[in-house]
C-alpha cells in the first residue's frame, strides 16, 4: 500500500452503507479478506420505515459479525 508508506502510522476506514443486500456484500467481501488495511469499520443502516417509538430501527440482521471478532483476535 503506498499511501502507507508515504504517510507512516496512517490510518483507514471502511464506509458501508446502502441497502442491506449491498451492505451484506460488501462487509461479506472485507470479512473474506480480514479486514486488511482497515483500522475501522462503519456500516450505514437505514431505518425501517414502518418502525415504531422504543423498537430497534434497523432492517434485522446485517450479516454475521462473527468474522470482526475474529479478526480483532489478530
């Protein structure tokens, strides 16, 4: 990565957002890959439309976290 050696100690996120089926391919290619070159994650949800006062607003599940436990193990 040249950037990394051009600017020591840098740091790089993943922005993920979209639908979740774009989101869930994304995330699913990083996860594949360890999250190599990235320091932080941030995945974008929009909100259910039909959510209600004090319910969780995102659309269910957004993929398997597992694989971050994984590779914050590393």
């Amino acid at each position: 990565m040249a950037i990394r050696q051009a600017v020591p100690g840098i740091q790089s996120l993943l922005w993920i957002g979209g639908r979740v089926d774009e989101i869930e391919k994304r995330f699913g290619s990083a996860c594949d890959n360890r999250f190599y070159g990235f320091e932080q994650i941030q995945l974008h949800l929009e909100n259910r439309p039909d959510t209600q006062p004090g319910e969780w607003p995102m659309p269910g599940r957004v993929a398997t976290l597992d694989c971050l436990v994984d590779a914050a193990a590393l």
